[in-house]
C-alpha cells in the first residue's frame, strides 16, 4: 500500500487557492485512473484504488492546512505504513509555476503542512514539489497562497496536472525518474525536429558545381 497526500484547506471558498494545489494533483490522479469515489476518513477525504501493480490510498485532509498532520498520521497507523510509502504534494514557493521537483525527507522550510507532518511523523518521507512561484516579499506570501489561480495560469497548471496524472503509475512504483520524464512531455515537450529555432540563421546556400567543359563543348551544347 502507497499513500498520496495532497495538502491544501477544504471547502469551496479555497478549492481554487495556490495552496491547494495539492489537492488538485489528487483530484486528477482519482479522476484519470478511476479511483473509488471520496468518502470520509481519517479526518479527510480518501479513495481507493490501482496506479499499475500498487494500490495506492489518495488522502486530502480536512483539518486545515496547518493541522494536516493530524490527518496524515491517523492514515499512516491504520495501515501501518513506514513513512517511505507516504509522498506528500504540496505547493512551493521556491520553484517557478509549472516546475516540479521529487524530494525525500528534508526540512518544511516554513511550510505550515509539512511543519504539521514533520510534527506528527517526522521527515522521512517523500514530497512532491509543485511550483507556484514567489510573490516576491515574504509579507505578501499569506495572501499570495490563498488567492485563486489567475486566468493566465490555466495553461501551466492543466499541463502540470495532466503530466503529474500520467507519470502516478512510475511514482507509485518507486521509479522517480520516469515519474519526471512523464511530467516534462507535458510541461516541456521537446521541440519537433522541423521547427527552427527563433533567431536561426539559415542554411547556406549549395556551393556553384564548377562548369568543368571546355568553351568548345560549352558551345556545342549549347546547339544541340
């Protein structure tokens, strides 16, 4: 058994918040790989279901975002998991939006749910790092996170979410590697082959075959 966590605070007046970009990632995997519907547990939400030859439990706490420990240890002591089957997704900061990283153990850096885990369980398990970028002034990040997606960011994230969704298979069976390669055909897809790149010189010009006939031949020819 693997468990998914994706942090972020429930109800409808944050569903589209930046910190609940964790959820998010969760709706997607329960949606794309049919998932049981979400019932109510261990203070949160959870489904049930297969990412290849694992099961995997998806876990989204209810308890606000700076108790999610509550939450994440309630499910961990009921099957019994070491924290090397938990990955956490959450929201960060510290990557630009659209940017995910894999990170195993490690500090919260100032992160109210992973401060709540860490309390709980400690830091030996697995995050997911979801870029959402910087407001640029730490006093403005309370409002930054708690504010909806803009309009503009619709692109990025549906690219993100769809690659997170691809790559749960590889994820869930320890390959973090493929999981990242899944994630990248979404949000980077590499260029075709035909496209030229913008600024490219042109290719140059075939070098003139010298005319190696004599006059003689070249007027010769020239009547036949």
């Amino acid at each position: 058994m693997k468990l998914f966590v994706g942090l972020g605070n429930p109800g409808a007046k944050y569903a589209g918040n930046r910190h609940n970009i964790g959820f998010m990632a969760l709706d997607r995997i329960a949606a794309d790989h049919g998932f049981t519907p979400w019932r109510k547990a261990f203070q949160g939400l959870v489904a049930e279901g297969r990412l290849g030859g694992e099961k995997v439990a998806l876990l989204k706490p209810e308890t606000f975002m700076n108790l999610s420990g509550q939450s994440v240890q309630a499910a961990v002591a009921f099957w019994k998991l070491p924290l090397s089957e938990v990955t956490v997704f959450h929201d960060e900061l510290d990557l630009a939006p659209g940017k995910l990283r894999l990170k195993q153990g490690g500090g919260h850096a100032g992160h109210n749910g992973l401060r709540s885990i860490h309390g709980h369980l400690g830091e030996a398990y697995q995050r997911v790092r979801l870029g959402i970028g910087h407001p640029g002034h730490k006093d403005a990040v309370a409002a930054y996170v708690l504010h909806d997606f803009a309009k503009a960011d619709a692109g990025w994230l549906e690219d993100l979410l769809r690659g997170i969704s691809d790559g749960a298979e590889a994820l869930a069976a320890g390959d973090g590697q493929r999981f990242m390669n899944a994630v990248s055909l979404r949000t980077a897809p590499p260029r075709s082959s035909t496209t030229k790149e913008k600024g490219e010189a042109p290719a140059p010009a075939a070098a003139p075959v010298e005319d190696a006939r004599s006059p003689m031949q070249r007027l010769l020819d020239k009547f036949r």
